[in-house]
C-alpha cells in the first residue's frame, strides 16, 4: 500500500483496515507475525483495537502489508 494512500485516512479508516489485514494474515498462519508487529509499533500493546494514534496506524498498516 503506498504511504500517501495512507495520509488522507482517519485513525478509524486505517484501524478497519488493520483488522482486515490482520484476519487475513491469522487465517493464513501469520498470527505471530501479527501479533509481533502490532506490538513492535503500539507499545507493546498486541490488540490493533487499541491503537489511537494515526501515526502508529500507518506503521503497523504499512508494516502488514509487507509481509
């Protein structure tokens, strides 16, 4: 996903796509990785729920979409 895509998104719009891609990546045996990367970027916090700011959205988004 490109980072510009990205900037015109609110924290709720870029959270749905989080567990979008997070579901999709557990269903497909990634759920560590998951895990791992939403923890990396929202200190220490695994749950994508959680997240609150748009910055860290964007990087466990972008993170994601990576693997």
């Amino acid at each position: 996903m490109k980072y510009n895509k990205l900037k015109n998104k609110t924290v709720e719009e870029l959270k749905e796509e989080i567990l979008l891609k997070c579901k999709e990546l557990s269903d497909n045996g990634r759920r560590k990785e998951v895990v791992e990367i939403v923890k990396q970027h929202n200190e220490n916090d695994a749950n994508p729920n959680n997240i609150k700011n748009k910055t860290v959205a964007e990087k466990v988004l972008s993170a994601l979409e990576e693997l």
